[in-house]
C-alpha cells in the first residue's frame, strides 16, 4: 500500500483510521505480509496519537504496581523456593 501526501494539514484531514484498518484487514497478509513487502515505514494504523498515549498513560501510572522480588539467596534451596512461589504469585497477579 502505497501513500502520497502532500502536507501533514492533508493527512490529517483525509485520514480515516477505520478505513485503513479494513483495507489492511481485507488483505489478510497481516504484519508478515507488509514486512514481506518490504515495508520501510511503520503505517499510520499503528501509530497511536500523542494526546491518546498521554491519556493512557495518566491512567495507568496511578494503579500500575510492580512487584518487587529480592533474588539475593536463589542459590540456596531454602530461598530458591521462596523465590520460585513469590515470581509464581506475582505473575498470576
């Protein structure tokens, strides 16, 4: 799929996401099929607005919580087991 824009006004006037997604979607070729094509420019598809990102991102930053797993010790049986449980648990959480 070839573009050609003349200004970044245009693009964003004429830009219809839906539109391209279902173009892309008809293909059935998928991301292998644009890699195969010998894609040098990530589609406008994929990219999400900055706004949107920055929305997100507020969001998530408030309830993102990381577990924080101390390693020190995996190589004794005692704290490898501890280790294992706690990396267990924390990725079923």
């Amino acid at each position: 799929m070839h573009y050609q824009i003349n200004s970044q006004a245009k693009l964003a006037m004429d830009y219809d996401r839906s539109k391209e997604i279902k173009a892309f979607d008809d293909t059935k070729a998928g991301v292998k099929g644009l890699v195969d094509d010998g894609i040098v420019e990530i589609p406008r598809m994929f990219i999400r607005p900055i706004d949107e990102l920055a929305e997100e991102l507020i969001q998530v930053k408030s309830t993102l919580q990381v577990p924080v797993i101390d390693i020190s010790g995996l190589e004794v049986e005692d704290a490898h087991k501890k280790i294992v449980d706690e990396i267990r648990e924390a990725s079923e959480k």
